[in-house]
C-alpha cells in the first residue's frame, strides 16, 4: 500500500481568475515538499523510505510501580519516539462508575462465600484498591485520568526491528508492563508519535494522580555548575559536564577502565584543569606516565629507584601537627608495611615486631609525648639491628627477611633520612626505575610521607595513585588505602583511585570499600571479563553495559552523587598536545 504522508500531489488545473486574485496552476504546498515519497504499510511495520519503523501500545501496568519507572524507556540504547497522552475526567463521573464496580466486586465475592467457594485473591485486592480510591477522590486528595502510552521503533532493516523490538518488550516486560504491536494500525501508531498532538490510537488506561505522577520521565542529570572543572560532553542531552568534586560530601574519585580506554588521558586533563583553579596536584606514578606533563607546566618529578637522590625514611613522624596518638598509629602503619615487605607472620612474630617497633624509637629517645616527635626518627636498620639482638629463632628470621633491604639488592632504598618536602603544586613520585615486586613497598611509603606532608598544610589537594591494584592485591597495602580514603576528606584531599584490573581490584572487599567511598565514580571502555561484575556493583542498565562495552575511547559513564550521565571527554588542541607529547 502506497500513499502520501503528509497530503496528495495537486492535479494540474486551468488557471482561474476570482475578484483580482490569480490562482497559479499547478501550485504545491509546503507539505507536499517536505512529505516523504511514499509509505509502505505492512500489518506490523512502516517502511518510509529507508527506514522501518513499528509502534508498541502499552496495555497492562503492575499493581505497584516506582517513580521514574519508565527510566530504562528514555535511557535505551536504541531511539525510540515515545508519546504519552493525559486526559483529565470528570470525578463525579468516574464516583459513580467506582461505586457500581464495588458493588458488583462485592456481590461477587459474598456469593463465592455463601456457595463455600474460596474468594478469588484477585478479586479482593480490586476491591480494597477501589475503596481507597473511592475514598480519596472523594476527599479531593486525588485526581482521575486516561493514560495513553506509545512507542515507535525505527530501524534500518527489519532484522534490527525485529531484534530491537525483543529487547524493548523484554525492558518493558522486566518492569511487569505488557506491550502489544498496533497490529493493522501501523500508521496510526506511527502518527501518535510524531510531535502533532494526534492521539490516533485511542488505547487508554485509567489511573490517579499518583500513579500518573510516576510516569514523568525527568531522569536526565545535568551536571553544569558554575565553579570546578570540565570533564567533557553529556551525551544524554550535550551540555557540557563542568564539576567541582569538593563540593561532594567527599572528594575522592575511581577511574575504572580496561587498558587503552583513556584513563591516563582523563587524569592528565583533569590535572591540568585542577591546577589553574588553584588545586595541588600529587601523582603517585607507577609507569612514568606523568614526567612529561609534569616537565611542562613547571612540576616537579621524584623518580625513586637504587640509585635516586631522593629518600624517603619510612619511620617518618608529624612533628609539626602531630596527633595525640601519632607514635601509636606510625607503630601501627609500620606493622602493616612490614607485613608487605616480610610477608605473613605468625601471631607471635607479630607480637615480637610490635615490641621491636617500641624499642626502636624509644632508643633515639621517641615516646608518646609529642615534644619528643622532633627528634631524628630511627631508620630500617635499626629495627634490623634490635631484630638480631634479640638473639632468638624467630628474632633471626624476621632480620633476615629484613637484610635484603639493609645489604642486600635493595639496600639504600628506604634505609636513609627523608631529603626533600613537597612544596611544589604539581608533584609526581615515579616509581617505575624499581623492581616489581619493589613497587608496592614504595608506593606504601610514598602514602604514608604524603599523609604527613598533607596535615601539615590544610589546602585543597587531589592525590593520583594509578594502577592502585599494585596496592590492593596485599590485604594490609588495601587496607591502609582504604584508611586514607576515608580521613582524606578531613584534611581537604580528593584521593583518585585509577585501575585497568577492574575486576582484580572489585573482587577485594577494600577495592569495593574505595569504590563505595568515593564520592565520584567514572566508567570508561569495560573490557567483556569485567563488564558484568562492573554492571553488577554499579547496577547498570543493559543499554549502559553496552555503552561500556561499544564506546569508543574517551567516552564513559560520569558518576556524581545521584546523579550520572554519560559522557566524552574532549580536550582543546593545545590540551591534547601537551597531554599526547608523552
């Protein structure tokens, strides 16, 4: 069946002369131009021109639904034209057809009862649901109305159409909301959503105030602010993504992408932008990914390895803020580092390490009192020294786990007096130039010097450790970046936590709690392994898991408090140059 959408083609015609008015023959009008060709009309599809086109009706709503449930709807991955059409009712009229349909559910059901039949469930839950709104549209408390509902599919072939019709029944269908196709009505389903305020299908549903309240469909965040940062494009409505992390309730972020997915790439940029507001930046740089950037714009870079000027001494107290319990807790982030560099040990090993930590400081005269703070913390050979004095088995073993780092490979490396302070506004810790199995040790001193550097100075900072799965595959290096996620907030730091091993970092509990603790959260290209336990975790939608999984670099999910879109980071050409030089 062939016709014209928009009108009919004029048949020429003898030009006609009326009252001084000349009528040009042949004329078209604005419709005939703009009309399509042709329509094909099949039972269950359109076909205008290219395109396919089919419209789904909704009949059926579940008991209960939630605000914002047709959110799945407006966020498909997948465009559909939706129309929803409201008809305000008489609330006399809709009274007197409630009270007939009472009556009836009554009757019926103290007839089952009389005949000993079990009243039908059904049939009671109606009845309770008329009477509550019986009472409250006689209240006023609540309006009636018709609801109609209509989605159009288009696509480019009819095996799209049809696979993309499954996928949006099954969306519906998840929600308990039955859909059936304007079967022989094709073109008036079509009609119904296009912008022309035409209601050509008529296939309505009564419902309240409430009830209706819960279609509306305001589910696109905007996350345009005034004051922060750019991070890119909305691509739910093309606003730009400007945002001030510290105006969270925390200002840590998670960058989750597989390699190549533009982690680095978001992190330099966003860098460069948190430093010409005024925010200090610290990276903790496990690839030397950051030198150039660095370099640049007058940072300073601190490449740690055998032979490095730079030390750090991992015994390290805050004698210039130091806390009440600052010995105690130094003891205590010790006993973790020494599990990471010892490996595991006993109950008793671990005791013996508690009171060698004591000892240790107590002979360069360090106690619990603050005062004494100042003076020249012990090194790591000390505590190698009192492990040997200590002239037991185990005392003997623990050292020589220890030796390694006092005279052995890697002696040097943290076995010396810290020599320099971070001062600049743009600092970068390379720890590349080590050993592997080295990285994880350094990269738990350089948080514990940073810890101290940061109470020194209260000031808005934001801390970069990349590849932090080198930290959280060790259960005491996870849970000490956990701690500093959570107390960063108070000492006005932004902790960014960026790993490619998504699923190695969200299969461990402290991985999950840095997640769950960070108040912003960007999901960039997923690889298939990790996308369905990122979907799981982060409660995805099947059009945004395959958002993850089909994007292209730079593109990705923006998550923001409650509010979350999806995004492409952009860069200006004078960013993306300075960013790609290394």
């Amino acid at each position: 069946m062939f016709f014209n959408l928009f009108g009919s083609k004029k048949n020429k015609a003898p030009a006609a002369t009326s009252a001084g008015k000349v009528v040009a023959a042949g004329l078209t009008s604005i419709k005939d131009i703009v009309a399509p060709s042709f329509i094909e009309v099949d039972f269950n599809h359109l076909k205008i021109g290219d395109k396919y086109y089919r419209t789904l009706f909704v009949v059926g709503y579940p008991r209960f639904v939630s605000s914002n449930w047709l959110y799945p709807i407006i966020t498909f991955d997948h465009p559909l034209y939706i129309s929803m059409f409201i008809y305000p009712t008489q609330s006399k009229d809709i009274l007197k057809d409630l009270k007939r349909k009472i009556a009836e559910m009554e009757a019926t059901i103290e007839s089952d009862m009389k005949a000993g039949k079990v009243v039908d469930p059904s049939t009671q839950v109606a009845l309770d649901d008329a009477l509550t709104l019986q009472a409250e549209l006689a209240q006023g408390s609540e309006r009636f109305f018709q609801f109609g509902l209509y989605v159009t599919i288009p696509a480019d072939s009819l095996e799209e159409l049809s696979q993309t019709t499954k996928e949006v029944d099954s969306s519906l269908s998840s929600l308990l909301i039955i859909a059936k196709q304007s079967t022989l009505e094709m073109e008036e389903g079509f009609k119904s959503t296009l912008p022309l305020f035409a209601d050509r299908l008529k296939i309505w549903r009564n419902m309240d105030t409430t009830s209706l309240a819960t279609t509306f469909p305001f589910s696109t965040a905007s996350l345009t602010a005034n004051e922060g940062v750019l991070y890119g494009v909305n691509e739910h409505d093309g606003s730009l993504v400007i945002f001030d992390r510290f105006s969270l309730e925390n200002a840590n972020s998670v960058i989750l992408g597989k390699s190549g997915g533009g982690k680095s790439f978001l992190v330099k940029l966003e860098v460069l932008r948190l430093l010409m507001i005024g925010v200090d930046v610290i990276i903790i740089d496990p690839e030397n990914e950051y030198r150039e950037v660095a370099q640049t714009v007058g940072g300073e870079y601190i490449s740690f390895s055998l032979s490095s000027e730079y030390k750090i001494n991992p015994f390290d107290l805050n004698a210039v803020t130091p806390e009440p319990d600052e010995l105690a807790n130094k003891i205590l982030n010790l006993h973790s580092l020494m599990r990471v560099v010892m490996g595991e040990l006993t109950p008793s090993q671990d005791a013996m390490l508690d009171r060698c930590l004591v000892e240790v400081y107590r002979q360069k005269g360090i106690t619990d009192d603050v005062e004494t703070h100042k003076k020249q913390p012990p090194l790591l050979e000390d505590l190698y020294k009192v492990l040997l004095g200590l002239e037991t088995p185990e005392g003997q073993e623990l050292a020589q786990r220890l030796e390694k780092f006092i005279k052995g490979s890697a002696s040097g490396v943290f076995n010396q007096q810290s020599n320099f302070d971070i001062k600049n506004k743009f600092t970068v810790f390379g720890v590349r130039d080590l050993e592997e199995n080295l990285r994880p040790m350094a990269m738990y001193i350089i948080l514990d010097y940073i810890w101290n550097s940061i109470r020194k100075d209260k000031k808005k900072r934001v801390l970069v450790v990349d590849e932090a799965w080198y930290l959280v595959k060790y259960k005491d290096s996870a849970e000490f970046l956990h701690s500093f996620a959570k107390r960063a907030r108070k000492y006005q730091l932004g902790l960014t936590t960026i790993t490619q091993d998504v699923e190695d970092f969200l299969n461990v509990e402290e991985g999950k709690a840095i997640l769950t603790n960070s108040s912003l959260q960007i999901l960039l290209k997923q690889s298939t392994a990790a996308v369905d336990k990122v979907s799981e975790i982060f409660n995805l939608t099947g059009g945004e898991k395959h958002f993850l999984l089909s994007g292209d670099v730079g593109e990705g999910l923006f998550f923001a408090g409650q509010s979350h879109v999806a995004i492409k980071i952009i860069a200006s050409d004078e960013e993306y140059k300075l960013i790609t030089q290394t």
